[in-house]
C-alpha cells in the first residue's frame, strides 16, 4: 500500500472530480438528445434513419462510460497501489543513466496504457462501428495501425522528452525556456509536414486528377485570389466511411486534402463550398492563430513546470523519496489538469468562433445554400446528434453544431 501525502490526496480528488465533470456533462448531453428537431432541420432524417442515430448516440455513450471509467479506476489504483513507484524501481534497476530511465519510465507506461485501450479500439471499430455501417478497417490494418501509431508515439516521445531532459541535466536554470523553444520547433514542423510525412505512414494520398471537380475548385481559388497548387485525394474509405476535408501546412507547404468518401457523397458543387470555408480559414490565418494559442500554452506550461520538477514533494505524492525528471513531470501533468481543462474551453471557444468566420467567407462568396447541403448531407452520413446539450458543446465541440451553423450563415446571407 502506498504511503499517502497532502498532494497524493490533491491529485487524485483532482482526477475524480475531472472524471465526475464529464460524466455530468455527458449525462445532460444524453438527456439533451432526447429534444425536439428544429424546425430548420426537420426532415433530416427519416423515421428509420433518426432510429438508428439515436441507437447509435446512445451506445457510444454507454461505451463512453464503461471505458473512461475503466481509465479512472486504473490510474486510481497506480495510485493506491504505488504502481508508479514500482515502475520507477523497475526502470532504475534495468537501466542507469537518468535520462534512459525516464525513456524506459514513460515506454512501459505508455505501452500498459496502450494494452489497456487496445480491447476498447477493437470493440469500437469491429463492433460498434461495424453495426452502424462504417467500419471498412480490416484486422490486419488495425493491427498494422496500432503498431505504427505506438512505434511513431515512442520514437517522436522519447526523442522529445530525451532531448528536453538533457537540457535540464545540463541547464536546469534555464530549462523551461528551452524546453519550450524546442516544443515550439517541434509543433511548427509538424503542422508544415504532417501531411507529407506522418499521413503516408497510414493513408495513400494522390494528386486529384484533371477533371470538372479540379476545375471548380481551381476556379474558385482564382476568384478570391487564393493560390493553390496542391489538392490531394486520401484514401480515408479503407477504413471508414465517414468524410472530411481539410487544409494543411503553412506557407508554400500547404495543402488541401479531400477524403475520397467526401468526393463520393458530395457534389462538385457541395465539396468546392467545403473548400470555400477552408480557404475562409487560410484567409482568416485561423492555423497560424491555433498555432500561436498552442504555443503560448506550452509557454505557461513549461514555465510552471520549470518550478516543479525539483520538488521532493511532488515526487513522494506518487510514492518516490525524491524528485526525479519522470515522476515529477507525471505528477506536474496531473495537477496541470484543471489549467488544461480551462485552456481547453477557451481554445474551443476560439475554434467555434474561426468556423463562424469561415463560414462566412463562404456564405459571402456565395456558398451558401451549397455548404448547408453539405454540412447537412455529412450529419446524416455520420449520424451525429442534432440536439447536443450547451454545455457539453462548449466544454468539447471545436465546431459550432450544425443548427448553429445553419441559423448563422442564414443570417450572413
């Protein structure tokens, strides 16, 4: 049994009252769906259809439950049973060298955690997702997937946490501010080259052909004066059927990408409004915007991290007699939780509130009508729930809901 301080008792009142918010949010989101249809989006569905997504919001909420409960007990019980201290013995004994310790610290965590979710992703994907009709994954490719992402997670992880705790071995001084010169180097090249280097690991993306659909979009682009070169088509259909869009990149390395699922629901005329609202965001500098917000909050964070990491205190919360590099950033992301959550609300606050923006762009260029149709077409492909609670939209939604969007760009045009 774990020896018990003040902080151990902080930290994990911290994680159950974060596990008893979302279950009030979710509970009022599910007693939400049970509203009245809008007026403007009745007829969306047919009687059929708005059963089958109301069955399928309900059993992702049940399973919402039983996993993110799951989750909780088991990081209580680390807790309780001084699990992270035992892992840290473990790490101490196979490896020397503080740095590799941390490296195999986080490596064992991360891959108990990964066993833990992998019953849940299967469940998921070959049950629920399979159900409903959008599952197009096949064991082979999920396994590759799972083994992919946790191999590309450990190499990116641990170069960056390596390189971070060397710097403060090195210069614990001025830790914090390198630490977050480096995070900030490390979030602007994956926002340039996500899509040319991490995407082909899992999705086939091809140039989209010479076509009416090139051409719409081609001349679109031109009429606002936005340069574009690079529009691919990703094979999303090999493993789901639900669609998207989106841009990429910054600079001269930017991209549009269309799922081939959205080319084969949607119109020309629908995907060159989709579009529209992308170029909206492009035109608004909204990535460049998100991309400051992210950085700024690695600022506060890696400055109030630079305070803890020496704390003995902190440490003997999770069991440890003194402060090391990986038990102290554990518990400093713990504690951050409640900052985090905060943070989060307001960056989707700020998120919300670019979508109307792009929106509007498009609405003013004419795309009115033609990004409703499309808006409405993907809910009912995805069956997502027309009538989520205020409340949980404001705490998760990075989009405004489709009656919000609908109401706004009406009232634009």
């Amino acid at each position: 049994m774990a020896h018990f301080t003040l902080l151990t008792f902080i930290i994990i009142g911290i994680i159950i009252l974060d596990y008893a918010v979302e279950r009030i949010l979710a509970y009022w989101n599910a007693q939400s769906a049970n509203d009245q249809i809008p007026d403007e989006l009745s007829g969306l569905f047919n009687e059929e259809e708005y059963a089958k997504q109301q069955s399928y919001f309900r059993t992702n909420q049940r399973f919402e439950i039983i996993t993110s409960s799951i989750s909780t007990i088991a990081i209580l019980l680390m807790f309780l049973l001084g699990g992270f201290a035992l892992v840290n013995t473990w790490a101490n004994d196979w490896v020397t060298h503080p740095v590799f310790v941390s490296l195999l610290f986080f490596a064992i965590l991360y891959v108990a955690s990964t066993l833990l979710g992998l019953p849940a992703d299967y469940y998921r994907q070959f049950v629920i997702e399979e159900k409903f009709g959008f599952n197009k994954s096949t064991r082979s490719l999920f396994a590759a997937d799972q083994v992919k992402s946790l191999l590309l997670s450990m190499i990116l992880g641990g170069v960056l946490i390596g390189l971070i705790e060397l710097i403060y071995l090195a210069l614990p001084t001025y830790f914090w501010l390198l630490a977050f010169l480096i995070i900030a180097a490390f979030s602007i090249f994956l926002n340039m080259f996500y899509t040319s280097l991490i995407v082909p690991l899992f999705n086939k993306q091809t140039p989209l052909e010479e076509g009416d659909l090139r051409t719409a979009i081609e001349q679109f682009a031109h009429s606002v004066g936005f340069q574009l070169n690079n529009i691919y088509v990703m094979n999303a259909s090999k493993r789901s059927t639900k669609a998207n869009a989106y841009f990429s990149g910054l600079g001269p390395k930017k991209r549009v990408v269309l799922f081939d699922t959205l080319i084969n629901d949607l119109t020309n005329e629908e995907i060159v409004a989709v579009l529209a609202h992308e170029i909206g965001h492009y035109k608004h500098r909204h990535t460049l915007q998100m991309l400051l917000i992210s950085l700024l909050n690695t600022f506060i964070m890696t400055a109030l991290l630079g305070l803890f990491l020496s704390s003995d205190d902190l440490a003997q919360a999770f069991n440890v007699p003194q402060a090391n590099f990986h038990i102290n950033l554990l518990a400093f992301g713990l504690l951050y939780t409640p900052i985090s959550v905060l943070i989060g609300w307001g960056v989707n606050a700020f998120s919300r509130h670019n979508e109307y923006q792009a929106d509007a762009f498009a609405a003013n260029h004419g795309q009115t009508e033609p990004l409703i149709s499309a808006l409405k077409k993907l809910s009912v492909k995805s069956l997502s729930n027309l009538t989520p609670h205020p409340a949980f939209v404001s705490f998760y939604y990075s989009h405004p809901t489709l009656l919000q969007r609908i109401r706004a760009m009406r009232k634009q045009k």
